[in-house]
C-alpha cells in the first residue's frame, strides 16, 4: 500500500516512504493498571498521546518501571524518535523525544535512520502534511491512523545536509517560541507564589513573629521597605489566624460582577468583536489566547469587557472543578474592547476600593478561595457557578498600601508575558510561511554544508 501525500519537489529530491527512512515504525504499550510495581518508583519516562503537542518531549506526566518494560508491550525508543497519535481526539499530533522514553499503545513511534533522513526535518514533513493525514483517519465513534497508513506515506527529500540545514531554521524558530513559553510559566510561577507568601501564609509577618526580620532587612521576595507595611502578629478570626489589622469582608462588597452575553451559534463570525468566552480561561487559571472567537451579533453595554477586567468561568462540564471558578485577566492583545459570553463573569474592582485586578485575579486562583468559590457551583450534567460564587465568599482584605505594592509587580510580570505571547506568535508566524516553502523547495538552502558550518553543526 502506498499512500501518495507526495507533493512536487525539486527533481534533485527522492521520494521516500516512512518506513525507508527509518530503522524501525512500532507503536508503544500499556502495562496492566493492576500490578502497582509497573507504575510505582519508575524512571522510564511513559508517554500518552496527550502529551503529543508537536515540540520535543522532555519528561512525562507518569513513568515506568524497568519490569514494565520486560514484561509488556512498552519499548525504550531512543532519543529524536518521531511520535505520532493515532487515535482519538489527538489524532496526527506529534511529539520528538528529547532522550530515551517509552510510549503507549496508541503512539507511533518513528525511529529515523540518521543516516537517510534527519528526524527533525520528517517530524516538519508530517506536520506541514497533517490536514491530509488526518483525512486518511477512519472509523465513525474514534478516529484512528493505522501504523500501516502511516509506514507508507511518501514525501520527497532533499540531501540528510539540506534536510539539517532545514529543520535547524525550523527548529531555532520553535526552539524560541518554547523557551518563551517556559519563561512565561516562570513568571506565573512567581506571581502566584508571591501572592501566596503574602496574602496566604502571612509569611513576613510570621517572619517578624519568629525573629527572622529585622527592620531595614529584606528577605527572598521582598524588600526591606515593603516589611512596614505587615503587622508583627496574627490574631484569630472567623478564618482563622489573619494578620492584626486585616479584615474579613464579603468580595461582593468589592467588586463589581456580571454575566456575559448569551449567544446564538449564527452570532459568531470570522470577525467583529473578539468574544472571550470558555476556552479563553486554562483550567487552573490564566489567559488562554488560542480560544478566542469573534462575535457579530448583539450585546449590551454590560457585556463588553476592556484589557485589565477579570473574567471568571461559570460553566464546566462534569465536577471536577478544573475550569469552574478559576480567572484571568483580559490581555491587550486583542484590542480596547471585547465581549464575555455567558459562561463567564465580568469581575471589576469596584471605584474608590482597595483591591486590583491583579490582585483579585490571584485570588481567585490560589487554592484555598477557589475551594470556597467553586463549591458554590452545582448541576446535574454541566456545573453552574450562581453569581453568589463571587459575591458570598470572604475574603482577607489587606491594607491597600499593600494590595496597591503587591499590584505594581504581578501588573509589571502580567505585561512582560503579555509581550513574550506577542512574540511567540509572530515567531509561530514566521515559521508558518517559512514551513512549506522548505519543506516543498520552494525555499532552498544552495550550500547546506557551509551552512551547518558555520553554525557549528
């Protein structure tokens, strides 16, 4: 069987089938749920076809023991080795090991012969065919991508030195965009553990309590300016022990909600206002850019949203609370003005009050207020979260000194990430054009040893 998704190249080029160009095409396994020592204490790194998201791999989210290995279907691919998804959902998605991992049943693993083929460029091969590889998916209740459909595609290949010439100006482009992306993770790293050394665990006042401060001393996190502004002692509450001067009051009493639009499927448009909407929160907490749609139908002056208002989601599917409950704060990126829909609250600081988006968006995220706010959630088949989810709740009001300093650092760590995002999508940009004009020859590299020369490769 031969499966044509050959496209018209250079007449220098050669026409391969996966199978090839490489040493082996095989597929992963599962060991069985039921024996604790194939899981428990292992080190082989295990992936699922989840955690295919066309960049490299470099750990996974569970890992296998070495008797896994020896007695199941679970294989040590090495590293460089293209993965493929097969079934589901997930089906055409890709991934490349950056070291030695195993994989699951539903992996097709590519293990490129180096010396015909250079892995990273047929990893770009199959990404840019990915529209007719999904195509060639069958089956009604679960696509699926036979191991046989995928040993027989064919693409054209220039010289192993112009395929690494390639695949490294593809790869320094996504390579840029995913250290990007780790540095925004960072950053949202920062924020929330500084929210919550502050505002949760009261950390520089127990530091005054225990005698680890003393005046005109900083410590990790935090000038030594900015101790003045914490209380020397704690005091018990309703909550339990808050700092002295602290007050507990409702977050209705500060802040502004309201839902947004509620819409029909023809109000969606390729354009018109940006509707942030669901898929614009990441289950946990934070802008999700990559869910945005645009809306052409009618709204009211209540549910329009500007860069800097908080959005809430009220709506998920079952009761895990993974999305329900969680924030984040509307970017600039998408312009002055936007709509919410109806599966989330608007949440604005009331004027003349102490808190901040920022600070509020943290809130709501840290662990303990999205307990209390989402268990105000209910449902049968989908979970609502009534408006009183986030006007009921309590909340640890801190002096406004230190809401106001706590603000200036997360907004000056909101913007930089909002930049690196900007960044990464003209870089995605970038690398979108450049793909298929490489990848087709299009584009050639004339001299791809001098290139890979002279940067050291």
């Amino acid at each position: 069987m031969e499966t044509g998704l050959c496209a018209v190249a250079p007449e220098d080029w050669t026409v391969w089938a996966i199978e090839d160009v490489c040493k082996r095409v095989t597929s992963g396994g599962t060991p069985s749920r039921r024996d604790p020592t194939y899981y428990v204490g292992g080190t082989w790194p295990w992936v699922k076809t989840q955690e295919l998201q066309d960049a490299w791999i470099d750990d996974t989210e569970e890992h296998i023991t070495e008797r896994a290995i020896a007695e199941s279907s679970a294989k040590v691919l090495p590293a460089n080795t293209v993965l493929v998804a097969m079934y589901g959902a997930t089906v055409g998605q890709l991934g490349l090991l950056r070291r030695q991992m195993t994989c699951n049943q539903a992996c097709c693993a590519l293990v490129v012969d180096q010396s015909v083929a250079d892995s990273r460029f047929v990893f770009y091969q199959l990404l840019h065919a990915r529209p007719q590889l999904k195509g060639l998916a069958t089956g009604a209740a679960q696509q699926n991508l036979s191991g046989v459909v995928i040993r027989s595609l064919r693409f054209p290949y220039p010289t192993v030195s112009e395929q690494r010439a390639i695949a490294h100006i593809l790869g320094t482009l996504d390579d840029k965009i995913e250290n990007l992306r780790r540095q925004n993770e960072t950053l949202e790293a920062m924020a929330r553990a500084l929210f919550r050394a502050w505002f949760v665990d009261f950390e520089p006042v127990r530091a005054k309590l225990e005698g680890r401060w003393r005046r005109g001393k900083s410590l990790p996190g935090l000038p030594a300016h900015l101790y003045d502004l914490f209380p020397g002692r704690l005091v018990e509450s309703e909550s339990g022990e808050i700092p002295e001067g602290w007050r507990l009051e409702a977050l209705g009493d500060h802040v502004d909600a309201v839902k947004g639009v509620s819409y029909k499927g023809d109000g969606l448009r390729d354009f018109g206002l940006p509707l942030h909407n669901l898929n614009s929160i990441y289950e946990g907490g934070g802008y999700k850019y990559e869910g945005i749609k645009y809306y052409a139908g009618e709204y009211a002056d209540r549910h329009v949203v500007q860069p800097g208002d908080v959005i809430v989601a009220n709506t998920e599917q079952g009761h895990d609370r993974l999305l329900i409950g969680y924030a984040a704060i509307v970017p600039r990126l998408f312009g002055a003005h936007g709509i919410a829909s109806h599966h989330l609250y608007r949440l604005r600081p009331k004027p003349g009050g102490s808190l901040t988006a920022a600070f509020l968006c943290h809130l709501l995220n840290s662990p303990q207020m999205h307990d209390v706010v989402s268990g105000y959630a209910n449902g049968t088949t989908v979970n609502m979260l009534p408006i009183d989810g986030v006007q009921k709740p309590q909340i640890v009001l801190p002096p406004r000194p230190l809401v106001t300093a706590f603000d200036s650092l997360a907004s000056n760590i909101e913007q930089r990430r909002e930049e690196m995002v900007l960044e990464s999508r003209i870089l995605a940009g970038l690398r979108d054009k450049l793909l298929p004009k490489l990848i087709s020859g299009e584009l050639r590299i004339r001299d791809a040893e001098a290139f890979l020369k002279e940067r050291g490769l």
